[in-house]
C-alpha cells in the first residue's frame, strides 16, 4: 500500500475528531492555567513626608505604598507591614498583595535611610523610625476607607519581620493606637543580640562580629543584602533621596548609631554612648507598655535573633496581661522562610492573629504554641520537610520536662588563637537558607582549640526543645577565658550535626590559672529543637575561637572541664494535622472506585455474554456451520466479502475455493471469532460466532499458517495448546493428532527449527486436537509433499464421517476436486458457484486439445459450428463443443492434417474457476 | 458448593461449547506463568536481577582501593546513597534499587508487559489461543496477571538478591542515610520493602503503557521501546522547571519520592501523590488495553 494511501487509513474522520478533542482539552487546560489572575486589591505610589526626630520637626519623605482590597464594603482594617534591614517596600509586596487579598487596606513604606525614602538608619530609634510609623499611623487616620476606633485612631495591625518586627514591638510601646502586632523573627534587646553571654555570670559577653559586620555593611551600602534577602527583600540599589553627602565609614546610618558600631566593633566592649544607642533600639525597654495582642514568630535557625529574644519578648508582654503567642518554625536568619508548610502555619496563625483582633473575625486564637522539627529532606525539590508540633501552652525554654544525659571527659586544655584565626566556623552569617548545609554538618572545630564531652549513646530518643543547660570550669591563665559551648548530636557512624549552627558564647573573668580551683558556671546553651535519636550520643565541645565573635587577639591557653551532665529541656508536642493528609483519603477512595467500578463493569459484561452466547437458533441447532449474508467491510472502506451464504452439513468436506483474495480468509477470520463481520452472521450448531463465542470451542481451525512458540518443541507446544483450553488432557487425543502430523521424532525438536511443511502438518494436528466437531483449514496442504497431500485428503475425508464437518479453503482446483464433496467458489468476495462438487464437476460442454497446429486446427474447428475456440498457450486450445461429439472433432482434425497430442474434456468447475480467474489474477487485493 | 460448580459446566453446554470447555477455565494462570517461564527473555531478565547486585559489588571491590577523594562532592543530600551503600546489606540493597530504579527496572517491566500479547502476536498463536476461544478479556487479564507477577518477581529478586549478597558481604547493620537516624535492622527491612512497594506502584504506569501498546501492535519490540520512551520523554519534560504546575501530572514527577522512607518518620505525602498519579495512569492505560482489544479485529 502506499504512504498516501496509508495516511489516508490512519487518518480517518474519528480519529481525527478524537484528536481534534483532545488537542481543544490540552489547548483549554494550559491556557486556564497561565491566563493571569486580576489582582483583587489596587496599589498606589506615594511619597509622604513626616515630621521626625526628637522634637518632630526634621521632615523625612517616605517612599510608601497603599493598599487597598477592591470590592471593600464600607471602612476597612489596615496593616501597617514593615520590612526587614537592607530591604525596600518592594521586599514585603507579596505579603501586602496577601493580605489586601484578605480585606486589608495595606501600608508599606520603606524606612528612612533605605531605598529610595530620605533619612537615616537610626536602628528602629523611638524617635525616628518609630516616629515615623506613628505618623503614618495618622496618614492612615485621615484616610475616608480605613475603619476608624476614634478620631484618629485607625483600626490597625503592624506586621513586620526582623528590622520590621522590632519596629512593631517599639511602635505598639509607644503609641496605644495599635491595636495588635505580629512580629517575627526580631530581637529583644540589641546587647544580648551582640553581646551574648550565655554563662550565668554579670561579665560582659563576646562581640557577635560576624552579624554586626554583616548588618553595618548592609545599611552602609543599602543595597540588596542577606538581611533583607532572608525575609524576601529586594529593593533597588541606594538610591537615596534625603541622605545628602555622607561619611564613607558610616553610609546612611546616623552618625551616634555609626560611632557606636565602630567603638563596638574595635573593643568589642560598648562604652556608656555605645550602650545607649543599644539600648534605646531595643523593645525591652518598652514591653510593660504593650497593650496589643502580640503574635511572636521566631526562627529555630537563627544566630542571630535566637529564640531566646522571642522568649524574653513573651514574658516581658505577657507580665503586663496582653494576650501573647509565641511559634517557631524552621527558619530565620541562617534558614530563610523554611519549607512550605512551615510558611503555610505562619502565615495562617497571622492571618488569624489579624482576622480576630484587628479586623474582629473569628473566634479569639487559642493560648497554643506551635513549632517543627526538620523531619529530612524532601525526595523531590531537595528542600527541607518539617512536622509541626502543638502544645497547649508556651513552655519557654525550660521544656515541659527535661532528660539529664550523663557527659564525661578529662579537663583537657585548649588554646585560643591569636587574633581568632583559624577558628572554628559554626554558622555562615548571611547565607540565608542554605540550611541543609548547616544541618548536614558544615561546623568545623580547629584541633587543639576544643574540648569534647561525650555521653553514651542514649538509649531512648530525646525530644529536645529549648536551651540545654551544662555546668562548666575553665581555667586561664591570663584570668580571662572566651569559650564557645556547643551541642552536638553524634549518630552511630561518628557524624556529629550541630543544631542550626547555634553555639552559646561565654566569657569568664577572675578565672584561678589552676583548673583545680575553678568554680562552676552554669551555661545555658542555645535553644534548639531536635530529636536526639536512640543509639546517638550527645557531646559538649567547648572552643576557644569561632568566626561569628571577636576573641581575645593575645594567644592563650585554657583548661576546660564540663560537668558530669547536660540537662536537655523536651517538650512531647502533638503533631499537627498535615493537610496532605487529604490526598491518602484520595488515594483510598480513587483504589475503592476502581475497584467497584471493575466489579460493575464486570457484572454487566457478564450478563451480556450470558444473553449474547445462550441464544440458539433451534433451526440450524444440528448444523455445523451456516454463513448468512456475511459481509465484511474494512475502516477504510475496503470490502473484502460482500456478501457470502453457505451451508456446511454433518458429513461434508466443504471447499471454499476462490483466487488468491477472493475473501476466502476474511470468511474463515471471522469464523475463528478474529474479525467482525460488518453484516450478515455465521452460526456454528446454530450458535452465533463472534470473539469469544463458547461455541467455538466445537471448531478446530488453522487459518493464514501456523502459529507457534518458537521456544517449545512441536509437543510442548500442542501441550501448552491444549492447556489454554482447560479441557482435561483426556479429551486432547494426543496419539491421533501425532500420528497425523506424522513428525516421528522430530516432535522433539523446537519448532523454530521446523520446515514450512512439518509445521504446517503440526498446525493440522494442533486443529484436530480434542477432534472438534467442525474443522476449518486455510490452505491445508500448503508446504505440503506429495505424498503427505495425498495422506491429507484421506484423513480429512476419514475425519468427515462421524457426523463431523471439514471446511477446506483453497486457491487450487485439484485441491477441492480431490479431497471434497462439496464446493463454494467465491470471487471478489461473492458466491459464484456452490454444491456438491460431483455436480459442479460433471462434464462440461468444453474441451482442452493439445494440438500441433494451432491456426489451423482453430480454422477447422470453426467449420464444426462450436460456439468458442479459444487458444491457451502455444499448443493448447479450448473449445466450447456445443453439443458436437468429441470424436468428430478428432477425427476432422486429423483429416485435416493437424495432430492431436491430447484430448481433455474439461468440467464446469473448472470452467467457472478459469473464467474468474481469467480475467481477475491480478489486483485483487490481499483479502 | 456443589452447586455452585455444577453451573459453569451446564451453561457451558448450554452456550454450545465444546464438553469440558469452559470460559473461566481456559489459559489458566498457571499456564501462562509456564508458557512465559520457557522463554529466554523471561530467564534473561529474571537472572540479570541476581546478577546485577553481583556485579555492582565486585564494581565497589575494586573500586574501594581508590574512592578516598570523592566521597565530599556527591550531589544533594541522597549523592551520599552511594557513600552509605557499602555500610551494610540493607544500605546495599537499597542501592542496588536506586541505581535500577530509574531506567533497568523500567526496561525489565516494560518487557515482561509489553511483550506477551505483541509476542503472541508476532508468532501467529494468538488467533489460535482466541479461537480456543480463550474470552479477550480472560486472555488479556490472565496475560496482565502474569506479567505483573513477573515483573514483581523481578523487583524481589533484585531486592533479595541485594540483601543477600550486601548483608555476606558488608553485614547486617541499620539502614543509614544521611538526613535521618540510621533505622534498625528490623524496621529497615520494613522501609526496604516499602520501598520495593512503592517503586512497584510507580511502574505500573510503564506496565500500564507497555501492556497497551501491546495489545496495539504486533512488535513486541515496538511495544517495549515505545513505552520506555515515552517514560523517558515524561522524566525530560519533568526537568524543565519552566513547566511549572503541568510537571506535578507527569508519571514520573513522583518516581524519586520513595527517598520519603529513608527519613524518620517517613515522609508519605510525596508517596501518595505519586501512587495516585500512578494509579490513575495506570487504570487509564489499562482501561484503554481491554476496550481497544475487545473490539479490534485481530490482524496478526
């Protein structure tokens, strides 16, 4: 066929709706799912100047944003959202568009001295950024769609994180119009962030001089920076409006807020100016004035803001009665926004903090405290997977209990580095988010600068939350010891993981040089959150360096000695419903309807068939095969059989004769129940045959060659054969059907390795198998010898008696004419003749002469008055007599002189055959 | 009871079948279970799966002298499956299915489903199975059976064999992985199986597509190549991230997320979208299989 022609088969009209449909859904699904959404909220720019400073008189022009929800019916609650260090308006724009979303009417600026509003960094200072915020509290009052207390008192909430969220904490100290606050990720107070010291001792801590680097750097460049970045920030390069010249050591920051950095950062010990700038940016000063409902939300991976300012945050707000909730999740400064459900539960506790306290929605959130735990990686995006966890109350950082875990090793001595270099890295500072780098282990100690304690592996797992105590004695020679305090989770193979990089810092003063006259400190370690899993052993390294702090630049040696314990505050949480959970509900219904659906669908076929199949038509019900109207039509508009009756009584071999394409095999394709006719039936014992049909297991057929596993021998295969069929081996008649393929012991062998003919004989006997009532075989003695076709005949003419019927398709005359009783030619797919073949046969008026001279001969004939000469081959002739005897027509020829070299009178089969074949052996197609 | 299996006989006779024949009873499973065990691919494949940790072992002997510089820089959080493998037989055996989870186990499924009809096909027997008749969907379900089996047998031996040669070879230690505890013995047993269970899940849809595509052609090469490339195609398109959301419907979205089980405790949630995508292919291919087969005429 050709490629056009099959292209044209392929491509017919259903299919080509079917495709047309599907490409119409595709085209349909994608577009619905990038057509872009109308926001439900509008923006507006504006540059607002306030009036600051001490006195608020200084005018410092904001960049703002408003924003307002859409369809709003009367006044709305606003959010005062404010961004983190180093960031923009821009930095908070998806949680404005969110919460506009919700209904808020929105506020976003950038604070003075970022972006693009004038200024300077005061560090949140109460009269400056605070004071800015109030008068954008004003703003907001005066504005005719946000909802109103008072006069001048909008109904508002200040959302921020890190630099935003201590302007929260500061802005709801200072001015009662706020009427809730959901800060995250922000300090308590700028000392304990910079100077932490974490030993219980009044000496000054240890320089955090990584952060105040990185923090400084930030406000001095204004560009994007880490700070910003973690909490989403943009923003565009210093393009600053009101900053004027400035000095290149201190950037935008105010110059109290720069020398208080440089005095810092140089001595690593603030002066009284120093410490007043730290103070008055701190909210702990202002926590007894925090009247509105405080959402905390603090990161458990974060060295900078630990969760011990949220902590300290919590009771300073909660002494004065104001409602408190405190959460953690996995994230913060060094872990970014943490995995997605953690995003998901922070961003629902502040909504719903908002939705009841500032908008009047929904019932008063509950006293709960949440938090997670890393809980692995996930498989596919590598990202972090944490489980959430609730209990009924805040526990702080003492845990609801606490495990001791017995901690042993020698008072070793350890050696502090000059200038801090090399020192142990614990965390990196602005890296946000790459926390999987931080849990898997990226800590490094110095040899010779560390100490270790280590437990024994603990025998049951320990779900630690909070901060760790342990007791500790150091000794130094110089009287003066900075020491770093860390907890390392050891599992079995030796691989220790220190928690969120999180290291407590310790400096001891008035230490004896003797470690034998140390006094014992208690150090409360960072709180964390993890699970210590049985078989791991914890361990206490105390170093004398780390990069994050500034340490004592004369080297010096120390001696260490841990207590015999460390205490591990646990909090048993109840782990908070994963909304994944909803797709386990779907898989389980998605099995159930499969399953139901198979048995309906099951069910119903069952009874069709049994409807379809039990109908017997009782006239032929003693018929081995009738074929009625048959007709078999292809897709693509082909007809191989138009139309074909016939009848295959008890008794008979019944030949279907017909040229190579006459629609012999199609017939008998849908005899095996292979292919459906496109009209008309066949009914075997007057069942109908179709795919399936029980009746077909009355026929043995070989239809367009045999077909076998190459792999089994020609027995093993008549086996495998007749085990499909399920009929007891009984019944198969084994010997018969051997002795028919007469293979002797070739049986044996695999039948890939079989002629054409021994396979063809083991497709016979295969047919025979269980001597079915009705045989039908295609071309039965193809490959065939002559002897072994002449042995065929006989046993199909045997196999016929005993009530049983053969059906032999062929495309050879001699064929039918010597081993049927009765015959069906067909041509172009319709009956031109059929009966018993002794009818068809009989004499017919013609005669075939082989004769010496053809023209001749042909001249005489003609004087005879037959009706047709017609030559056949160089010698041959075919003569229609027309009643004239045989006889005379030799003996006239011979008069003539013409030799006569054969005589063959010629049959009606023949004729009938010949004249179809004549003019039709070619293009009739493979039917 | 008797009854009960007194009917099929009488409707049998009463449809006009042959005595002794009836639909339920033909190409018993057992048959075909033998019919597919005689053949060289069958063998082939089943022995490869023994062979396979065999030779991953001999392949970390000799690389043992000289992998001390390369154990830092494996990719992500799971490049340490490789480090880990030779911890122990659990370790290995786990290995051994990560390493063949991706594309060996596909080709091997996709062969023992893609092949029995289109094979049958090819070879001419299966007119002569249909003309039994052995009922389209009884052949069609009994090959399905059969093929499935195999292919889980395929995915056992793996297993089994991984564990068998891991544990003589390394010991049997906790099942360990960098991101989590390293998990006992016992249980780690359980995570291996689960995760034999879930991979077994997720190649239903290259079982699923196989299987169709063998009941559409007559090449049982084709039907084999086909559905492996377009399993393929599906884990290419699941790279290009510009996808977006359309990514998370492809079959082979989920087939990594049976790392899920190595973490404490196990992270499922990946594990079930991914069986419903699965399920969902799988039913559609399916589906399509046994309605396609039970209409068409057979050609072969």
């Amino acid at each position: 066929m050709s490629l056009p022609g099959r292209l044209r088969k392929a491509v017919t009209r259903r299919r080509l709706l079917a495709g047309s449909v599907v490409l119409v859904l595709v085209a349909g699904l994608v577009g619905w799912a990038v057509w872009p959404d109308t926001p439900g909220w509008k923006a507006t720019d504006q540059r607002i100047t306030v009036r600051t400073g001490p006195a608020g008189d200084q005018p410092v022009e904001l960049d703002t944003r408003f924003y307002l929800p859409r369809d709003r019916s009367g006044r709305v609650p606003a959010v005062l959202l404010a961004h983190g260090f180093g960031g923009t308006k821009d930095s908070v724009a998806s949680d404005a568009e969110s919460l506009a979303d919700r209904g808020y009417a929105v506020l976003t600026w950038t604070a003075q001295g970022f972006g693009r509003s004038g200024g300077q960094i005061h560090l949140d200072s109460p009269d400056y950024e605070v004071r800015d915020a109030q008068r954008l509290l004003d703003w907001l009052a005066a504005r005719p769609e946000v909802r109103l207390d008072a006069p001048g008192d909008p109904r508002v909430g200040v959302v921020g994180g890190s630099y935003g969220g201590g302007l929260a904490l500061l802005l709801a100290g200072q001015d009662p119009r706020v009427d809730a606050i959901v800060p995250s990720i922000t300090w308590n107070d700028f000392t304990n962030v910079f100077l932490p010291q974490s030993a219980g001792t009044t000496a000054t801590g240890v320089f955090k001089k990584g952060w105040a680097g990185l923090f400084f750097g930030n406000g001095a460049a204004t560009g994007q920076s880490a700070l910003g970045s973690t909490l989403g920030a943009g923003g565009d390069a210093g393009a600053g409006g009101g900053a004027g010249a400035t000095d290149p050591a201190c950037g935008r920051f105010a110059a109290d807020v720069c020398q208080a950095y440089l005095q810092l950062a140089t001595t690593g010990v603030p002066d009284a100016a120093t410490s007043a700038v730290l103070r008055k940016s701190s909210p702990a000063t202002v926590l007894d004035k925090i009247k509105a409902p405080t959402l905390l939300i603090q990161g458990e991976v974060d060295t900078l803001f630990p969760l011990s300012e949220a902590d300290a945050n919590a009771r300073g707000i909660a002494a004065n009665g104001t409602p408190v909730r405190v959460a953690w999740f996995t994230g913060g400064h060094d872990g970014g926004a943490g995995p997605k459900t953690d995003q998901d539960r922070v961003k629902y506790l502040t909504l719903q903090w908002l939705d009841h306290y500032v908008k009047g929605d929904g019932a008063a959130p509950a006293n709960s405290f949440t938090y997670s735990r890393v809980a692995g990686f996930s498989a596919l995006d590598r990202g972090l997977v944490t489980n959430g966890y609730s209990t009924d109350a805040y526990p702080g950082l003492t845990g609801t209990g606490s495990t001791q875990v017995a901690i042993a090793g020698p008072a070793q001595p350890i050696a502090n580095p000059p200038n801090g270099n090399p020192g142990a890295l614990s965390s990196l500072p602005g890296s946000g988010g790459r926390l999987s780098e931080l849990l898997g282990g990226v800590a490094g100690d110095v040899p010779g600068q560390f100490a270790t304690f280590d437990s024994t592996p603990v025998t049951g797992a320990i779900e630690v939350a909070g901060a760790p105590t342990v007791r500790l004695r150091a000794a130094s020679p110089t009287g003066e010891a900075t020491l770093f305090v860390k907890l390392y989770d050891v599992d079995q193979s030796g691989a220790e993981t220190l928690s969120a990089g999180l290291v407590a810092p310790v400096r001891l003063t008035g230490l004896p040089a003797d470690i034998g006259k140390a006094s014992e400190v208690t150090v409360t370690l960072p709180a964390i959150v993890r699970r210590i899993d049985a078989g791991h052993t914890v361990r206490v390294v105390v170093a004398a360096s780390d990069q994050a702090f500034l340490t004592p630049a004369r080297p010096a040696v120390y001696t260490v000695q841990a207590g015999s314990a460390i205490t591990l505050p646990t909090v048993v949480g109840t782990p908070i419903a994963n909304p994944q959970t909803i797709w386990r509900y779907v898989l389980a219904g998605l099995v159930l309807a499969i399953v139901l659906g198979l048995a309906v669908v099951l069910l119903v076929r069952r009874r069709l068939r049994r409807r379809r199949h039990d109908e017997v038509i009782e006239e032929y019900a003693d018929t081995p095969l009738v074929v009625r109207d048959l007709r078999k039509a292809y897709g693509d508009g082909f007809v191989a059989v138009e139309e074909i009756s016939f009848t295959v009584e008890r008794g008979q071999v019944v030949g279907l004769l017909g040229p190579n394409g006459a629609g012999k095999t199609t017939t008998l394709r849908v005899l095996m129940g292979l292919t459906m006719p496109s009209g008309g039936d066949a009914l075997v014992f007057g069942h109908k045959l179709g795919p399936g049909a029980p009746v077909l297991s009355r026929i043995g057929a070989l239809v367009e060659g045999p077909g076998f596993l190459p792999h089994l021998s020609g027995l093993d295969n008549l086996r495998s054969y007749w085990r499909a069929t399920g009929r007891p081996e009984a019944d198969a008649h084994f010997e018969e059907a051997l002795e028919i393929a007469g293979l002797g012991d070739s049986i044996h062998r695999k039948t890939r390795k079989y002629s054409h003919g021994m396979r063809q004989r083991l497709a016979i006997a295969q047919a025979m198998l269980g001597l079915p009532e009705l045989l039908v075989l295609d071309e039965p003695t193809d490959g065939l010898d002559p002897p072994q076709i002449a042995e065929m005949r006989r046993v199909l003419r045997r196999y016929a008696t005993d009530g049983r019927a053969v059906l032999v398709s062929s495309h050879l005359l001699a064929e039918v004419e010597q081993t049927c009783t009765h015959a069906v030619v067909v041509n172009k797919g319709r009956i031109v003749a059929s009966g018993p073949v002794d009818e068809i046969v009989g004499d017919s008026p013609s005669v075939l002469l082989d004769v010496s001279d053809v023209p001749a001969a042909s001249k005489v004939l003609e004087g005879l008055g037959v009706r047709s000469v017609t030559p056949d081959g160089p010698s041959g002739l075919i003569v229609d007599m027309n009643g004239t005897p045989r006889a005379e027509v030799v003996a006239s020829l011979v008069r003539a002189g013409v030799d006569v070299d054969r005589v063959v009178p010629r049959r009606r089969l023949e004729d009938a055959f010949l004249a179809l074949v004549g003019d039709n052996s070619r293009g009739s197609g493979d039917r | 009871m008797s009854a009960v299996e007194e009917r099929p006989a009488v409707r049998s006779r009463a449809a006009g079948g042959a005595v002794g024949w009836r639909a339920a009873a033909t190409l018993p499973v057992w048959a075909e279970v033998k019919r597919q065990a005689t053949r060289r691919r069958t063998q082939l494949a089943l022995g490869f799966m023994v062979l396979l940790p065999v030779i991953i072992l001999i392949a970390f002997e000799f690389g043992s002298n000289n992998s001390d510089n390369n154990d830092q820089n494996g990719g992500g959080a799971f490049g340490s499956l490789v480090d880990l493998a030779t911890s122990g037989g659990l370790n290995f055996a786990l290995f051994c299915l990560a390493v063949s989870a991706g594309f060996l186990l596909v080709v091997v499924v996709a062969l023992f489903c893609g092949d029995p009809v289109a094979s049958e096909a090819s070879w001419g027997s299966l007119r002569y199975l249909l003309a039994i008749p052995v009922p389209r969907v009884r052949l069609l379900a009994v090959k399905l059976v059969v093929a499935l089996a195999y292919s889980l047998l395929a995915l056992l031996i793996l297993t089994a064999t991984g564990l068998l040669v891991g544990t003589l070879r390394y010991g049997w230690h906790p099942l360990g992985s960098t991101v989590a505890a390293a998990i006992p013995p016992g249980q780690g047993v359980l995570r291996l199986l689960a995760v034999v269970g879930y991979l077994a899940i997720i190649l239903m849809v290259v079982a699923g597509l196989a299987f169709l595509l063998s009941t559409l052609t007559d090449a049982a090469l084709g039907a084999v190549g086909g559905a492996v490339l377009l399993w393929i195609l599906s884990s290419i398109l699941d790279q290009i991230t510009a996808l977006g959301s359309i990514r998370v419907g492809l079959p082979t979205h989920y087939s990594d997320a049976w790392l899920g089980l190595l973490s404490t405790p196990p992270q499922v949630d990946d594990l079930v979208k991914g069986a419903i995508a699965a399920v969902c292919y799988a039913t559609l291919f399916w589906s399509l299989a046994f309605w396609r087969f039970t209409r068409k005429d057979i050609t072969s």
